[in-house]
C-alpha cells in the first residue's frame, strides 16, 4: 500500500514567521495611518498589505505543490505547480535517515526527514513538514529492510 505524504500547513508558519508577523502588522496598522492623516502613508500600507499577501499566497503554494509517495520498492517526489517533475529513489539504495527539527518546527510539530542514498542523480531526499507525530522514519526503514530481503541485496560494512 503507497502512502502519499504532503507538507504540513504548518510548516509554512515555521517557515515564513517573519513574512506572517509583517502582514499581519501592516493590516493592523492601516486603519491606524488615517490618524495622521496622510493619505500616502496609507496607500503604501494597503499596497504593502497586498504585496505580502501576494508573496505569502505564492510560498504557500509552491510550498505544498509537493508529495512524496512511499511504495514497497521506492520512494517518489513529485514536485511542480505549472510543469511537473518527478523524482524517484529506490529502496534498496537506502543507506541512512536522519530527523531534525529547528525550533519554529518545533512550536508547530512539524518536522524535515532526510533519506539518504546511494543514488547518483538524488543522494539525499529531503521531506520537509511532515507531522512531529508520524514515525516517517521507521516506516521507510521497515520497507527498505523488506526491499532488501526481496532483492537479496546483503551490505558490507568495513570496521
């Protein structure tokens, strides 16, 4: 059974805090600058107003016009929102994983899983804003164990 994993909404709030506090400031302080009574102050508020929204809408969207399916023999991201592309890794070429979590992710539960692989093309995979509470990583690590068994590929390691 595939399982499709797509960022988290949250993970733009982790992202973008700076750009979300800015809008929200300059809403708020547009009513405001008709107190002094300019009205220039307050079209170049309303169009910084606009201007973030726009850029805020645009992250949005590039940010989770991404999904990345796990099946039993690879991984897969898909990636684009006018053109597609598509990225695919092997199982079998899985050699490690890695979680991290930077402290906005943290306050938002979200967090990045890096896969890392003997691919030429892709070595690392990195999925960006998937739930704090999904153990992505033993997910992925139990398929390529079975990947492996399937393919009777054996590591070697030096020590």
């Amino acid at each position: 059974m595939d399982v499709y994993i797509k960022p988290d909404y949250r993970q733009f709030f982790a992202e973008q805090t700076g750009l979300t506090l800015m809008f929200i400031m300059s809403i708020i302080a547009t009513p405001f600058s008709s107190i002094l009574g300019n009205g220039y102050i307050q079209i170049c508020l309303s169009a910084l107003s606009l201007l973030l929204a726009i850029v805020g809408i645009v992250r949005y969207i590039t940010l989770t016009a991404i999904v990345w399916i796990i099946s039993d023999n690879k991984l897969c991201r898909i990636r684009g929102v006018f053109s597609r592309h598509t990225d695919y890794l092997e199982l079998y070429r899985v050699v490690d994983y890695s979680e991290s979590q930077s402290f906005l992710q943290k306050l938002w539960k979200v967090k990045t899983v890096s896969v890392i692989s003997t691919d030429k093309t892709d070595s690392t995979m990195v999925m960006y804003g998937v739930n704090a509470r999904h153990d992505i990583v033993q997910l992925i690590r139990n398929r390529v164990e079975n990947c492996k068994k399937e393919k009777r590929i054996y590591e070697i390691t030096n020590q």
